[in-house]
C-alpha cells in the first residue's frame, strides 16, 4: 500500500516539476537561447518540440495526442487485467502516465508545442528534452524490466511444471 501511494505522490510531484520547470524556463529565456546548468553535463536549450521523441512526427499534433492517450489508455487497462499484483509495473505505469500527461498538457494548451530545455552537454546530438521526457523513459525503463522478470518468473514456473 505504501509503495503504491508513493508512485501516486511522485507522479503527481513529477507532473508538477514538469509543468513548473516548463513554465520557468518560458517566462526566464527566450525561445532558443540557452546557458550552462551543470558545467560540462547538462545545459540549458529553451525549444519547442511538435513532434515526438528525436522530433518524429513533427507537427502531427492530432496523431501524437491521440498516440499518447491509447499508451496511457492501453497501460491502465494492462494493469488492471494482468498486473494487480505488481508494485514495479505500478510504478512504471504511474511515471509513464505522469510524463505523458505532463507533455499532452503542453500539446493541447501550447498549441502542439512541447517545450524542451534539458541538453546533454556532452552528448551535442542527443536531443533537447524534458522533466516528462524523464519520466516516460524511466517508466518504460521500468516496464521493460517488469516483463523481462515476469518472463523470467514464468520461465521458472515452465521449467518445475516439467520436472
């Protein structure tokens, strides 16, 4: 139960960064400018992105929208069907669905505009991302894992069914 209302907590401190570090950044820079955070690490890059990760579908807003409500739609569903039971697939649903919001909210109120300003300074062609970029990669990192056990777990199970 605790595990489960802090993946509550912290995706909704998440979402909350996100939105507060997005509106920082626009009221703070103007779009492109940019300057050092974390010297030889992460810089600071003010962009609007409109289309998805590494820019795919740029300015197919409506298709994004709608992509990221059927994953966020499709991962409740999943949870609630098959992995109750699971705090590591919670967790990866709630960041998920954190980060998903927190750039659907920028879609919809931005006029198909994500705002990006996180750079890794030393990695020039990695793109420009953000708070909820953090989160959906996280949590993805974490559904990975999640079926990677369960697969394993199952694995398992298989292998003392036939001894």
């Amino acid at each position: 139960m605790l595990s489960s209302v802090l993946a509550v907590i912290t995706a909704l401190l998440t979402l909350g960064l996100d939105q507060y570090t997005k509106y920082f950044i626009a009221s703070n820079f103007e779009l492109g400018d940019g300057t050092d955070f974390l010297k030889g690490f992460i810089d600071i890059q003010y962009i609007h992105n409109t289309g998805g990760a590494w820019g795919l579908l740029s300015g197919s807003t409506l298709i994004l929208l709608s992509l990221t409500c059927l994953i966020m739609v499709f991962l409740v569903i999943y949870f609630v069907k098959w992995g109750k039971g699971s705090k590591l697939l919670f967790w990866a649903v709630c960041l998920v669905i954190s980060g998903g919001m927190g750039n659907l909210i920028d879609r919809v109120f931005r006029d198909g505009k994500v705002i990006d300003f996180l750079h890794f300074e030393f990695y020039p062609t990695f793109p420009v991302f953000n708070v909820a970029d953090i989160a959906v990669v996280t949590g993805a990192g974490l559904l990975i894992l999640y079926f990677v056990l369960d697969t394993i777990k199952d694995m398992g199970k298989a292998k003392s069914k036939n001894e």
